[in-house]
C-alpha cells in the first residue's frame, strides 16, 4: 500500500525512476478500485446512489491520470525506452495492452534494479 501511495507524493517527477514493484502495485490496487466501483455500480439500483458512484468514479480516474503517466514515464527510463513511448496511450486498447506489457519487463538501468534476493 506504501507504493501505491508513493505514485501521489511522485505526480510530477517524469524524469526519476521507477521500479517494477512500484508500478505493479499501483497498476494492481488501481484496478481493484475501478473494479469495485463498477461492480458497485451495477449492483445498485438506487438512481441517487448510481449517480454518485459514478461521480465517485470519475473522480478517481480523473485523479489518477496524472500520476499513472509520470509513473509509466518513470518506469519506461528504467527499462531503457524512451519516455515518448507514453504516446501509446493514445492508442485506444492495444497501445495501452502493449505500454503495460512493457512496464513489465525487466529493470535495465542499476539504480532502477529491486533488491530482492534470489533463491
């Protein structure tokens, strides 16, 4: 939960560096919240409630966007791309699928490198 607190504290550092852990962690806890909202909202029959869920929502998202590019920008100089790979994202589904799987390499630069022992 530390980590995905972090990318809000970082919403304007695109130039630092990110690690996998960070950005795995925010990608996992951002989705599990859009998730439950949207579950939510489909559980709910109240218009009243509806409306404010999906106020809720937008909120989130909106709030969100801004430290999810800096972070994916952050994560794509660890991996050694370059930050104008962040374009993707205006591609609608697969630019999004294909930055993600990117992120999700392995670290390239030193100081980008998690220090998890290995077995």
């Amino acid at each position: 939960m530390k980590l995905y607190f972090e990318v809000f504290k970082k919403f304007s550092d695109f130039f630092g560096k990110a690690k996998r852990d960070e950005f795995c962690a925010f990608a996992m806890i951002s989705t599990a919240v859009i998730v439950a909202f949207e579950i939510a909202i489909f559980s709910v029959e109240n218009l009243f409630a509806l409306k404010v869920l999906n106020t809720l929502l937008g909120v989130y998202v909106v709030a969100t966007v801004l430290p999810s590019i800096a972070l994916i920008m952050r994560r794509l100089h660890c991996i050694g791309r370059s930050r104008r790979m962040v374009i993707l994202l205006l591609i609608p589904i697969v630019g999004a699928i294909y930055l993600v799987w990117l992120c999700l390499q392995e670290d390239k630069l030193e100081g980008c490198k998690s220090h998890h022992p290995t077995a």
